[in-house]
C-alpha cells in the first residue's frame, strides 16, 4: 500500500496502533469516552447497546495498558498481515474483540455490572493464527528470558486464563475477553491452517482452543460450579 508517496508495508496494524493511541489520548480529555466505549453487561442487557462488543476493543484505561496491545499488534499483527494480508487479518482482530466480548457477556452476564477494555481479545486472535501458521515461533512472556514453543505457550497460557476466572484476580483482568479472542483466532487459525494434522498447529487447536469450548458449555450447563 502506498500513501503520500511512501510504501506502507502494514496498514492494517499501523491503523489500528495509531487508533488505540489517538483514542487512548483523546480519552485524556474526555473522562466519559471510556465509559461510552467499555464494554458493560448492564448497558448490554438493559440498554442494548451491543456496539459496546467491539468499541471497548479500542479503549485502554493506562499507559502500560495501551503499551502491552500496541505491542502485541506490532509483533503478532504484522506477522499475520504479512502471512494473510490485510483484509484477513482485520478480520481476524475485530471478529476476536467481537466473540472475546460475547464470551466475557456470556460467562459474566449474571454480574451487576461486569466491565472490561483492551484490545487484548484481538491481539489473542492474531497471537494464535501466528503461532498455528508460523510453526518456529518462539514466545515468552515480559522480564522472563526464557522462550517456549509458541504453540505450547498458548496451550499454558488460555489453560492458565480459565484458571484466572474462578480467582480474585478476574476482577482486575478480563480473561474471558482474553479466551474469546483465543477461541476465535484458534477457530480461524485452524480452518485457514496451510499445515496438514498432527502439526504443533494441531496441538493448539485441541488442547490450546478447544478447552475453551468445552469450558463455555460447562459454565452454561452447570453455572453453579463457577464463581
């Protein structure tokens, strides 16, 4: 893609970091922008306002925040983009933002008012097609020097976030966005996968993805066994 002149050799990703940081500015200047956007079980039920399963993908409430997605479309964003193009890797983002917010709604839809912000179903979306198409690629997490097979990360990563949402710790951090946007991507990473079975790719889907799955149907089935 060419603009003014000069190449631009990921739109797709530039548009979205450079949307998540004019947004995040903007929110500066007006306290209410965040919570117009947020995604909220109450505005969802009692005021339909179903937008909110998409714009909270484009709020950050801090700097680290911002920081962390903006990174993670950086690195797992461009990679798609480069794998898939533009149009399939804007899809893949805002599809995951979307189904990590009905997941969130649906796993949370009983509390008063659940909220959540952050790109963070997105970039889950975009981290599991780049683990099952990229089938080198080695992740780690932040102040951890120690790199892992990507498709085992995410394996221990979402097996870990459905964990995190029968502590106290789910009050502070979305992982039902988080599992949603991972479902979502695994599902797509999956169906597009170039790789025959039996590949790490594989591995991520059934016991990295579908553990998802079958996690959403037990807590619809049987609610009282999750907090």
């Amino acid at each position: 893609m060419t603009l003014g002149g000069y190449y631009l050799e990921f739109p797709a990703s530039y548009a979205l970091i450079a949307a998540f940081t004019l947004i995040f500015f903007a929110g500066l200047n007006d306290t209410n922008l965040a919570y117009k956007g947020m995604l909220s079980t109450y505005n969802i039920k009692h005021k339909k306002e179903l937008y909110r399963l998409l714009s909270s993908g484009f709020i950050h409430g801090s700097w680290i925040h911002l920081l962390l997605n903006v990174l993670g479309i950086y690195f797992f964003g461009t990679l798609v983009e480069s794998l898939a193009g533009t149009t399939l890797m804007l899809f893949i983002f805002l599809s995951s933002v979307l189904v990590g917010g009905l997941y969130a709604w649906l796993l949370r839809r009983h509390d008063t008012d659940y909220q959540a912000v952050g790109a963070s179903g997105g970039v889950m979306g975009l981290l599991m097609c780049a683990v099952m198409w990229y089938d080198g690629i080695q992740l780690g997490l932040f102040l951890i020097p120690i790199a892992i097979p990507g498709w085992l990360f995410v394996i221990l990563f979402n097996i870990g976030s459905i964990v995190m949402t029968q502590t106290a710790d789910r009050q502070r951090i979305s992982h039902e966005g988080h599992l949603g946007g991972a479902m979502m991507g695994g599902i797509i990473g999956y169906v597009f996968s170039p790789q025959v079975p039996w590949t790490h790719g594989w591995y991520a889907f059934w016991l990295g993805t579908f553990p998802i799955v079958l996690f959403a149907i037990m807590h619809v089935l049987k609610p009282k066994w999750f907090k």
